[in-house]
C-alpha cells in the first residue's frame, strides 16, 4: 500500500503532503467549522445546548444576531457548561468579523510548530520510495509534521464542527466554555491553577486559549462523540468529588496539555495525528511522536537507511566530512 494522499470523513480530513527541498512532509488535519453569533435573547441561548454535539441527529442551526448598531443589540442570559445563566449581548458586525479572523489564527498558533512524527520501523516498515517522502533536508532525520488548519465555513454549509459563541455583556464574567459553546474571550489567555496535586503539596501554573481546547475536542475519532481531557480515563476511577480537577492533568506536567489546562502537544493531544498516519501510511506499528523542542534539540545523525537512501540519489559525498566513509 502507497501513502495515501488523503482521507475525507465526518470527524476531520487528513492530507498527507510529501516532503519538498527544505520543508519537512506534512499531516494536515484539516476541521471545517462553522461559528455561530449566538443570539442571547432566545429559548435556545437559556436552554442546554448538547444537541448539536457530533452524533445529534441533524436538527435546525442555533439562532444567530448580528447588531449594525449598539442600539440594535439584543440581550439575555447564556446558559454555560456548568448549566449557569450568563448575561450575554449581540455581536457587531465589525467584532464578529475580527472575532472569526483571530479566532483561526489563534487556534491554528496554538496547535503548530509543536509535532513531530519520526518512522522508527518498529515491526513494520516503509517502502524506499515512501521514505524517501518523509526526507525534506538530507542532514535531518525523516519526519513529518503535524499540522492543524481550520477551515471556516457559513452557517448550513457541510462542515465537522459547529460552535456558537456568546458575547458577554460584562467583560471578564465567568463563563465555563464547551466545545459547542464559546464566548468572545475563548481567544483570550488565560491564567490557570494546578489544583490536583493540592493534597501532595504540588502547586503551578498555567495559561491557555479556552477555544484552542475546546476545538480539541472536536478531533474525535468515527463514531466517538469527543476527544478526551488528558486524564478523563484516569478521572473517572476517582471519588466523585475529585474527578473533574484530574481530568485536566493528574501531575503539573500533564496539566501543561492543551487537553489539560495549558498549550503544550503531548502525546496524547497528537492521537489524531498518529491515528491517521497510521491509516494513511503502510506503517501501522512504528510511528514515535517527539515535540518540535525535543527533536531540534536531539542529534542530528541520520539513520543508517536514510545515509544509504541518499548515497544511492547522489547526496552523502555532499555531507561527508573530508576522511569520513558512508
């Protein structure tokens, strides 16, 4: 089986681009989402709003508000994920066009230039042509790169992701974001506590963009109908009471998680990247994550099939030291 170019399906599409002279290969995941202006003033805003979550049978799209004026503003209560009614007013025109703008680029900031996939041929392997895909710049080892992009979509349109957003008549109130459900300061940092290691004398802090989280959660496996917190799996084994602090990051170092509370790619934010790598590439078994700080700090030795790969196209007697052998 060749490297497929790409597979297209409810959850995201994947598109795998080959490596070219100075750029690494790519796996670009790609989300269509659709936003919607939440109008604050509805039924719809003061109810739960969990029917439009992946797998809710295909219903009408959330009412939406945009104000010409401040006079036109429309005003009423947001329910919130922790079922708490919020004041929330209409979007302008001019912040929802803003809004949408900084919103892709900060969740896309926030994702890339973090992953790195290395073939390690642990039990299975790539052919020599396929390899030779994954080899951007002969003095760095083959990898590919993971991207995020997010494809903006109008409302109605087929897309994977729906999320309203609330705009919050008092600047700074609480609100607790879920993945369907965001306001105008989910593209905001903000600051957050480790709280789960309180009993262990373990405290820190960290920040992070709640709609690069909550966009997360979107990337869903088929048929699942979220991508988990870091440590929901962990969580779930504990006293009620204690659950929803450990999802987040049971130790300070996974609370650093963008699936936790912070910004960082683990290994287990980049599940989706190796789910389709492993799909779209004959290499089931061997694929190893490394964040972007690791691998440009590791050597720099090429493999042993890499050195082999580019003597055969002419590139070793380019990068041998004079003395050296291949």
């Amino acid at each position: 089986m060749a490297i497929r170019p790409f597979i297209l399906e409810p959850n995201y599409d994947s598109f795998f681009d080959r490596a070219r002279v100075g750029q690494p290969a790519q796996l670009r995941i790609r989300l269509k989402v659709t936003l919607i202006p939440l109008d604050p003033s509805t039924a719809w805003a003061r109810s739960s709003h969990a029917a439009k979550r992946p797998g809710s049978p295909r219903g009408p799209l959330p009412p939406s508000h945009l104000a010409a004026s401040e006079a036109d503003f429309k005003r009423g209560s947001v329910v919130d994920a922790g079922g708490q009614p919020v004041p929330c007013r209409s979007w302008l025109v001019g912040e929802w066009r803003e809004f949408t703008r900084r919103f892709k680029s900060i969740v896309e900031t926030v994702w890339n230039n973090q992953m790195v996939f290395l073939p390690t041929e642990n039990g299975d392997s790539l052919s020599d042509a396929d390899f030779r895909q994954l080899i951007g710049d002969p003095r760095v080892p083959a990898h590919v790169a993971g991207v995020l992009e997010i494809d903006l979509q109008p409302p109605g349109a087929d897309s994977h992701a729906i999320i309203e957003v609330a705009h919050l008549a008092n600047p700074g109130a609480t609100f607790r974001d879920r993945m369907t459900r965001i306001t105008d300061e989910s593209i905001q940092y903000g600051e957050h506590n480790f709280t789960a290691g309180r009993a262990r004398g373990i405290g820190g802090k960290t920040g992070q963009f709640a709609a690069a989280h909550e966009v997360g959660h979107w990337l869903r496996n088929p048929g699942s109908k979220v991508f988990d917190h870091i440590d929901r799996s962990y969580a779930r084994a504990l006293p009620r009471a204690q659950r929803d602090n450990a999802q987040y990051g049971r130790t300070l170092g996974r609370y650093y998680s963008i699936m936790g509370g912070g910004t960082v790619v683990t290994e287990h934010d980049a599940t989706p990247w190796l789910s389709r790598l492993r799909r779209q590439t004959p290499m089931q078994l061997g694929w190893m994550y490394v964040h972007r700080i690791n691998f440009r700090r590791g050597p720099d030795d090429v493999s042993a099939r890499q050195k082999m790969l580019l003597l055969a196209a002419g590139f070793m007697p380019k990068l041998l030291q004079p003395g050296q052998i291949p």
